[in-house]
C-alpha cells in the first residue's frame, strides 16, 4: 500500500524547502490610559527566529501560550 509519504527527508541541492534565519515581529500597540490618552508599545511576537525544513521533512511546531507560533506561519505563509 502507498501512503505518499517519503521516508527519509529529501535534500535539495539547490536549497532547503523553508529557510528562517534570524525572523523578527514587532507590533506596535495602543493603550488607551484616558479619555482622550493612549500609550503606544511595542511587543515583540517573534525574536530572531531560525530554522529550515527540507522537502520531505515533516515537522511539528509547538510552544507555550503566547510564544508567537501563531504569527510564525502568518509571516510564512504571507498573512502578515
């Protein structure tokens, strides 16, 4: 029976399938402190972020609350 799945991860000799190397997010958010007042900040969702899959490779992408995975695969798949 086929499963379609490759055993062993393919190398690319011309590049890996995704490559990040040193992947930065910063939001700029208001805070309204009155009623005409807001503070602005910045929050940093992603801090130099580096990794590559190669075609083939399976992988899992898992962290805590808030550790900005979410945002990861906005940026990688061009939302954000």
């Amino acid at each position: 029976m086929e499963t379609g799945l490759m055993t062993d991860p393919v190398r690319d000799p011309v590049g890996d399938f995704i490559e990040l190397d040193g992947v930065e997010k910063v939001f700029d958010v208001r805070k309204k402190t009155g009623f005409l007042r807001s503070e602005r900040r910045q929050v940093r969702a992603v801090d130099s972020l580096s990794f590559t899959v190669a075609r083939g490779e399976m992988v899992g992408y898992i962290g805590p609350h808030g550790a900005g995975k979410s945002t990861t695969i906005k940026m990688l798949t061009g939302i954000l």
